[in-house]
C-alpha cells in the first residue's frame, strides 16, 4: 500500500524535530549543570588561573645625617624579568636583547627556554634599557619597579652605615641595625591578569603608607668629612696599615663622625673584602696603651688616696716587678701625678696603680664602661677585655693602668674621655637621633642617656686640668695643641700583641685621646692608627690629625676661640723676629 | 493537521507576509551576536589592528548585508532553486577546489579552508552546505516515486556527500564532514529513503570513521582531551578547559556583558567557535536559556514551515536549511560545554563571520519565503506519484 508521501515526510520531520528539541535540551541541562552545580569549582579554577598574587612593596627608609642630608636613599629602578611560558621564541627574543641587556645571547636563551613561570633576566637596569627593551615588544616579558638602594656619598661614614642586598635587606652597619625600621613593609594584593599575564584591574596603588621609615642620624657629614680627610692624611702620611676616629658630643654620648680609613664604598660593596666592612672602632678591640692613663689617674684622685701633686719616684727609666720590667722612653727620678701623665710615665702609673690597689683600680676602669658593651646602636659591638681584678698579677695591676693586658674598642675609649669632659657622668653614645616616618613625623626621638657617674666634678675638672698640660710645652700631646683652644688630650703608643701572643717589634697602635675646648668640652676625639712606619710615637702620629679634626670642627662648630687673639699675635710676632 | 487552522500569525507586510516569531528570533540572535562579537573581541582588535572595534564594525557591516540577503532571499520564489540546484552543486564544488587548487585560498590555523576575496575571506564550505541541501531537495523530491530503490533513492545522494566529503577532508574540515552527511541521512530520512539504507550504510561507516579518526595524531589528541580535558590543559584540552572554565565563573546570572575574562586570551577563538563560552561568562545561564530558547522558537518555525508545505521540493529545502542550522548549533554549543570533541564550527548568527552571517540569514530568507508561498496558497502538491 502506498502512503501518502507529503504525510511520510510531515511524520519523519517531527521524528527530526524531536531529536532536536532532545538536544537543545540536553545541551540547556549541561549548561545548568555547569553553571550552578560545577559553578564555584570551575569559578575558582579559573580565578586560580588569572587572579596573581602580586607583592606590593613599599620604599626602604632613607638614612639621614644630623641636618637632614641623605647617605642611603632608595630610589626606583626597573628590573626586567620573563614568563618563559609566554615566550614563543626564546632564540629570536634572546637574540634581540642579549646586546641590549649586555648579557650572551646563549645565557638569555637558556633562561627564556626554562619551564619555569618566572625567570629574573636582569635586575635594576636604566631607563634607556628598558625603554629599548619595551621597544622590542616581546610578549612575556615582565617590567618590575624595584627600588635600588644608593649610598650618595659614597665612601663617606661607608663602615658606619653598612649596606643592604639588592632585596632591600640590611645586611651591615646602620643599614642592619635599623633594618626594622627602615624596612619597607609589604603586602600581598590580588591582581587579575590575562593571559598575555598583563594587568587590567587599574592604576597601580599608593604605596607611601607601605615605605620605610627615615633614620637620622647624629653623625653631622661635615665633620665626617673633616673627620675623614685628617685620617686619611695620618695614615698616608705615616704609611700606617689602617686607621680610624671618633668624634662624639661629650654632654650627650652622640657620635658626630665616625672614619674610617681604608674607605668602603657600599655602593660597590661586593668589591671590597670583609675586613674592609667592619665598623672597627666598634667592633675591634685593641690595647689602648698610654691613652688608659686618664682614667688610672681619675681613679687615684677621685678615690682621695693620691692628689694631683702627690710625687712618685720614677725609678730613673727602669722597674723591676718580679721577672717583668717596666721601661719609661724617658728616664724620669721623681714625678707628681700631674707630670706622670703629662710625660707619660708608666713606672710612674704603675707606682700610682700599686698606691690606690688592683680593686679600686677595676672598680673604676670598669664604672668607665671597659670589659663591657656601651650599648651602641651598631651591631657587632665587642666589650673588649677587662678580666677581673683578682685574677690580675703583680704585674698586671700596674699594665693594666698604663694600657697593656687589657683590651677595648674606640667607642670604649672615646665614651670614657667624654665622662672626664664633660665633668664625670658617662653618657651612652649613639648613633641614632631620631626615626622618622613616611610622613615626616618623628616617631621616636633618642635623648641623651646617663649611664652613670663615674668621677665628680671635681676630679673631673683636676684631670682635665692635668691633661691640659699634655698638649703644653713639653707634654708628649704637644702636636695637638690648637690655634685659639684650650686642649686636653692624652697620648698613647700601644705595642701590638703578635699572633704568637707576645708583643711584636715594630708594630705599634698610635692614638691621641683628648676634648676641647677645656673650658667647655664640645668635641671628644680619639683618632687610632694601626701600625704606623714613619714614626711610631702617638703624639706624633695621630695628634696632628686630632688637631686638624678639633680645630676645623670647632670653627665648623662656631666655638668661639677662647685666646685665639693672643696666640696669633704671638705667631706673628715670632715671624717678624724670625 | 490542517493548514489553514494552523496558519503562523504572520503579518502582512507590503503584500508578503513575513513570520514574525522567526524574524524576530534571527534579528534578536544577530544583535545578540553583534554585542557579545565585541565584548569577545575588542582586546584581540586592539591588540591586531589598534582599535577595539575592528571586529564589531565588520560584524554590523555583514549583519546589514545579512539583512538584505534575507529580504532578497524571501521575495525570491524558492522554485527558483530547483532550476538552479546543480548550477549551484557545481559552483560549490569549483569553489572548494579553488580552495584546494588555486591562489587565492588562504592557510591559516593548520586547515585550508578560505578563499581570498580581497574584503571578504570567503568560507566555501558555507556555500556548499547550502548547495547540498538544495540538491538533495531537488533530487529527494524528483525522484519520489522511486525513492526506495537503492540506486535512485540512496546511491546518487552519497555520491554527491562522497565529493563533498572528499574536498573538505583535505582541507582538512572534519566538523563539516559531520555536518554535511548528517544533513544527508536526515533529509534522506526525512525524504522517504528506507531505513534499512540509511542504517545499513551507517554501520560500516563507524569503523571507517574510527580509522579517520586514529589516522591523524591531533585528531586522537583531540578526543583523548575531550575524554578528560583536564589532563590536558597545556594543549588539547586547553580551549575545553577555559571554555568550561568561561561557564562555571558566569553562574546564574553571569559577570555582565564586558566583564568576563576568559576572552582575554586564555579562550581562543571567543569571538567565532567559542562566542558561547562567553555568553555563558557574561550572561551567565540565564543568558544561555534564552539563546537557547531563540534557537528553539527558530528550529521550531522551521519544522513548522516544513511540515506546513505542500510542495515536497520546499519541504526538503525548509527542513534542509533548518537542520542544517540545527545541526551547526547543537554542535557548536556541545563543543563549548564539552559534550563533544572541538570542532572549527561556528554558532550561526552568533559568532563573528562574514561568510556565515550572509549564508544563514540568506536561508533564512530562503525559509521564509516557502512559508510565505504556502500561506499565499501558492504550491503544487506533490501528488504525481
């Protein structure tokens, strides 16, 4: 029987059709099932993918001198790196910028090739490479503003101030010891990226609120730099292997400069060797030699049992203690504690450490902060060494008083000096004035700490007036007398222990302790330097530089000169004689 | 079911009557297009040609083409075409082997598939599904009365499916092959053809197809990824993943238009093959109901114009254009929502695409006017046999 083929045809349609309405059906079900069932799981896939995690980091704090100039800064700097995955020809966009970033083409292919998601392909370069790579238009390769720390004045407090790695780590001096505060913090923020990995979620955020905070310190550059200068001549000048000085404010324990020298330059640090790093007046300790004497005689006056008169017999140049001998460079018969210190005689210090004991002796070495950490603001301060009195020898009691057998840092010393300056208190030096926050507010202001009375005043002002006499006439200080200031200052020529723990031959520290003006101290100054060849004799050696150092701080300073007129008049009239 | 009682509420316009609930599906799913063409392909724009609206101005430029060919095609009698199937058949074939044979076919992607011309890269493989299903219109309907038998019913069909299948597996074009012998079993279905032909020549077609399938390593990689997309989310699985990854982030109600992500170069092809994903990112399923939807009602009023006509010549051609139609968008979208294996086949109407854009909407207009011829009462019915 034949059917009807339009009714055929209008039957299999709707048999057509209803596979079809089957399908869009199915397909509508799938899409639910993908959009509302697998929705969250899919979502998040896809949110892993293009959501990045991106750390936004705020600027590291600038170190400040005392007026406000800057010795470290951070400033931006563009580093370039790649997403190898993004990279379709890791030969061809090697070859493009190899001469660009200065890097082997061969180099650069291997790190584009690598299946890793980030590669650095060079960190801080300047901004006509980055320009130049921009213009390359490689796709995959990634702009990162980075901050690059910079050290402005180069050489100048470099062992001072340390430096930080190319991460914005602290990793010496100033720069480590403030790393908290200076630190940028940081935050992680979720960006979303396309898969070309460029951002399209809006300009990028203030970051201010994140940078570091600002140190400044109390060093003040130009008398860094006066510092500096007269250092380094002192060292050239008598060929010494290194040398070093402090400067510090005696009422307040600031350190106004501290050198060094040979210099380090942390813009470069990498070039320099480890020993050049150290912040040796702060971390090396070294036998003071004759500089000791100060205090050995501070302690006799101020515990009343020797005067500043009182005499001593000097044994003409040569004193037996048990095995040991005791020699004077200069045979001296009898000597008042005054003259033991101005012609710096060691049998006489030792006669004056036999009178006061090795107790009162220690008490007082050790109430002027030796064998013990000052509590500076640098790291890898040492105590030096002060053993303790009991355990001393019969020999050791009358060493130790000129300087020998015991050990002690710049700081040490220099923090010493500035208690008998500033009338008998011992103030903690510091490095540090103030920490500033991003928005200029000081957060925290340091403030003169006493640490303890050590002498008074009056003692204070009789060793003052005894060391006067060092820079006098006569004195062995001579060299360190100032045009138009009084001077007080104490010479020293420690002989250097050898690696076989005996003392070396030839191998001496030269150093002049002192302060000025002596009628109002504002400077104390210790200049050390470390096996001179010319000439060995601390006077000689390390007084004329504390001489340049006070006199052109002083005037840097706007002390007025106390009898500046008559001296000058004196000099001028000597050279009309002359 | 009676003719008249079923007549589309159609409205008159300027002595045609045009069915409105089709007409405004397909303009609805053009403008559809038009918005999400851009949202899906500004940053690829300005990335290749320095403004965001490269893509957009082209698709609105070929919607209004588009727009014409409908109104032409609707005033053209359909008969016409039975005059001019193998014309057509020829002219479709000659074009697929300009792909193959001469200058002016263009490369890209790993498949030869365009033909240069100039302000057009023109698709053949369009054109020759259209000439397809206007010759197995034709020939189903001439050959009625001997429709059963094999070698008039059957064999000169999948000679003519043979050709085609020949020319565009050397492009190579295998999403088309589907398309075009499945739009041969149906309308050869559809048409009167036995059964027993049509299943009996599937059933060693499989192992045939198995073997096409196994033959081209990035052929097994690309089923083995549809099997598990996420093992594969470096390469093969890769367009799957995101584009499942484009539904999932668009939930219920979607990002927003111009919101979405995935079009930002982690989805290829958002623009053309996978324009869906990005409905479903920023229209979320809502969105994708309602394309859904409009693609129903026009499957619907094709299957309606079909069965609605006397003439069997117009019912093959109606019920050709709209499973063909069908056919394109139930694969593309199980492509997007991963129930099929990646095709290089387009969402008509949706996706960006000259060619297609003219072609379909052209059939559209095709649609309608064989509608238009029943209403008017015009039509000879097909009682020779």
């Amino acid at each position: 029987m034949k059917t009807d083929p339009s009714r055929k045809v209008r039957l299999r349609s709707a048999v057509v059709s209803l596979l079809f309405v089957a399908l869009f059906g199915t397909i509508a079900v799938r899409a639910a099932q993908l959009q509302v069932v697998k929705g969250s799981w899919l979502s998040s896939r896809a949110e892993r993918q293009y959501q990045r995690v991106l750390t936004v980091t705020g600027k590291r704090g600038t170190i400040v001198d005392t007026n406000g100039d800057p010795l470290a800064v951070s400033v931006q700097a563009t580093s370039i790196a790649a997403d190898p995955r993004l990279i379709k020809d890791p030969y061809g966009a090697a070859k493009r910028m190899a001469p660009r970033l200065n890097i082997s083409r061969k180099v650069l292919q291997k790190k584009l090739a690598s299946k890793r998601h980030f590669v650095w392909l060079k960190r801080e370069v300047t901004p006509d490479v980055v320009e130049a790579i921009r213009g390359l238009d490689i796709a995959g390769l990634h702009f990162m503003a980075e901050t690059s720390r910079v050290y402005p004045a180069k050489t100048q407090a470099g062992q001072l101030l340390g430096f930080a790695s190319i991460d914005g780590r602290g990793l010496e001096g100033v720069e480590f010891f403030y790393e908290k505060q200076l630190q940028a913090s940081s935050h992680k923020i979720q960006v979303a990226k396309d898969a070309l990995g460029r951002g399209f979620d809006g300009p990028p955020r203030e970051t201010t609120a994140l940078n570091g905070k600002d140190v400044q310190l109390t060093i003040d550059r130009n008398i860094q730099f006066i510092t500096e200068k007269a250092l380094e001549e002192a060292v050239t000048t008598h060929e010494a292997r290194n040398g070093l000085a402090v400067v510090m404010a005696p009422d307040s324990g600031a350190v106004l400069a501290l050198a060094h020298y040979p210099y380090f330059n942390p813009n470069a640090f990498g070039d320099f060797q480890r020993d050049d790093w150290r912040n040796r007046a702060v971390t090396d300790p070294f036998e003071p030699g004759s500089t000791m004497k100060i205090f050995s005689a501070a302690a006799a006056i101020d515990s009343g049992l020797v005067r500043a008169d009182s005499i001593f017999y000097c044994e003409n140049g040569a004193y037996r203690i048990g095995r040991n001998t005791v020699h004077d460079t200069k045979e001296h018969g009898w000597l008042s504690l005054q003259q033991i210190v101005k012609y710096s005689s060691n049998i006489g210090s030792v006669k004056v450490a036999e009178t006061i004991g090795a107790k009162t002796l220690h008490r007082y070495l050790t109430a002027f902060g030796f064998g013990s950490r000052t509590g500076i603001d640098c790291p890898g301060e040492t105590p030096g060494r002060l053993s303790g009195y009991k355990s001393w020898s019969a020999i050791d009691n009358g060493a130790i008083s000129f300087g020998q057998g015991v050990s002690v840092s710049a700081l040490q010393l220099t923090a010493a000096a500035a208690a008998i300056a500033n009338g008998g208190r011992l103030m903690q030096p510091y490095l540090v004035k103030a920490i500033i926050d991003a928005s200029g507010k000081v957060v925290q202001q340091r403030s003169p700490k006493t640490v303890r009375r050590v002498v008074s005043p009056q003692t204070a002002r009789t060793i003052q007036k005894i060391l006067h006499t060092v820079t006098t006439s006569g004195g062995t200080g001579e060299a360190a007398a100032l045009e138009g200031y009084t001077v007080c200052g104490k010479t020293g020529t420690a002989q250097k222990i050898g690696p076989d723990g005996r003392y070396a031959p030839g191998k001496y520290v030269s150093s002049f302790l002192g302060f000025a003006p002596a009628e109002a101290p504002a400077l104390a100054i210790l200049v050390v330097v470390d096996e001179p060849r010319k000439s060995h004799y601390g006077g000689q050696v390390a007084g004329p530089a504390f001489r340049t150092i006070a006199q052109e701080t002083l005037h840097y300073l706007n002390v007025m000169p106390a009898h500046g007129m008559e001296r000058l008049r004196v000099a001028i009239d000597e050279e009309v004689k002359g | 079911m009676n003719a008249v009682a079923d007549a589309p509420r159609a409205t008159r316009i300027s002595g045609l009557t045009y069915d409105t609930k089709l007409l405004f599906c397909v303009l609805f799913l053009v403008g559809v297009g038009i918005v999400m063409v851009f949202s899906s392909s500004s940053a690829l724009a300005l990335k290749h040609y320095d403004t965001s609206y490269y893509f957009l101005k082209r698709q609105t430029l070929f919607s209004l083409l588009g727009i014409c060919a409908l109104v032409i095609c609707s005033h053209l009698p359909y008969r016409l075409y039975r005059l001019l199937a193998y014309p057509i058949l020829l002219g479709a074939i000659g074009a697929l082997l300009m792909v193959q044979f001469s200058s002016l076919g263009v490369t890209a992607g790993g498949a030869r598939r365009w033909l240069d011309l100039g302000f057009l890269r023109f698709q053949p493989s369009e054109l020759a599904r259209m000439a397809l299903v206007i010759y197995l219109a034709y020939s189903l309907s001439k050959k009625q009365a001997n429709i059963r038998r094999l070698s008039v019913g059957f064999l000169p069909h999948v000679v003519v499916l043979g050709i085609f299948t020949a020319l565009l597996l050397a492009q190579p074009d295998f999403g088309s092959v589907v398309i075009f012998t499945t739009i041969t079993w149906i309308l050869m279905f559809v048409g009167g053809v036995p059964l027993r032909w049509l299943l009996g020549f599937l059933l060693p077609l499989l192992p045939l197809g198995y073997y096409y399938m196994m033959s081209a390593p990035y052929r097994v990689r690309r089923l083995l990824s549809f099997l598990d997309p996420w093992q594969y989310p470096a390469d093969a699985g890769y367009q799957t993943i995101h584009s499942l990854m484009a539904f999932g982030s668009g939930g219920v109600v979607g990002t927003g238009i111009g919101k979405g992500v995935q079009k930002l170069f982690y989805l290829p092809e958002s623009h053309t093959d996978f324009i869906f994903s990005v409905i479903g990112e920023e229209l979320g399923l809502v969105g994708v109901w309602i394309i859904i939807a409009l693609y129903t009602v026009l499957f619907w009023r094709g299957v309606r114009i079909a069965r609605g006509c006397d003439d069997l010549f117009g019912a093959l051609l109606a019920m050709g254009i709209t499973t063909a139609i069908g056919l394109q968008v139930v694969i593309n979208m199980g492509v997007t929502l991963g129930l099929l294996p990646t095709k290089g086949l387009t969402l008509p109407f949706l996706s960006y695409g000259g060619t297609s854009l003219l072609l379909n909407m052209g059939a559209i207009g095709i649609l309608m006017n064989i509608g238009m011829a029943r209403h008017r009462g015009g039509g000879d019915r097909v009682h020779r046999g």
